[in-house]
C-alpha cells in the first residue's frame, strides 16, 4: 500500500513569486529549500509525495521551473518524478508543464 505526504503550494503563498529569492518573496528557489527539498527527502520507502497546485493566483513558469525542475536537476529525474505526484483541478495542464521542466536535460 502506497503512502502518501501532501504539499499545498497555498500553504506556502497563494502568489508564488518569481524564480530566485534575490527576486523577490515566495520564490521558487525558497519554496525548493524550505519546503520541497525537505519533504522530498524526508519519504519513506513506499510513499509518494503530493503537490496539490490549486488555491494560489497562478504560476510564473520561472518559479515551476526553478523548485520542480531544480529538484529534478539534483537528484536526477529518475530517482524523483516517480516519486511526485501532481493534483490540480483548476489549472490541470501544469502538470505537464512541470513535468517537461524536469525531463529537461
């Protein structure tokens, strides 16, 4: 039985910001390492963690780019993007937007 952890992106701001911290606030690189990054690293073997995007006012695409694509950038693409799980009912194509940032080489 698989488990899961859920990440809620409002939790973290419902306006997500910009790619770097240096750009401004609720970046993507500080929603990487207060957030992702640790719940990434804190599964157990068998879980699956949940990011849930709905609940914010949209996404720069710099910001997808920077927290998702940046942890597939270090942990290789193959050891992360079978262990995340997308959910957004309001804004379904992110999904695959997110997933071509990390399948990018």
């Amino acid at each position: 039985m698989t488990m899961n952890k859920t990440i809620y992106v409002k939790d973290f701001s419902i306006t997500p910001g910009a790619r770097h911290i240096l750009d401004g606030d609720y970046s993507g690189e500080d929603f990487f390492k207060r957030i992702l990054q640790p719940a990434f690293l804190g599964l157990k073997s068998g879980e699956v963690l949940e990011i849930n995007l709905d609940g914010t006012d949209g996404y720069a695409t710099s910001f997808l780019d920077e927290a998702f694509g940046g942890l597939a950038r270090m942990y290789g693409k193959e050891k992360v993007i079978p262990f995340l799980n997308f959910i957004s009912v309001e804004e379904p194509y992110l999904k695959e937007e997110i997933l071509s940032y990390m399948n990018e080489k």
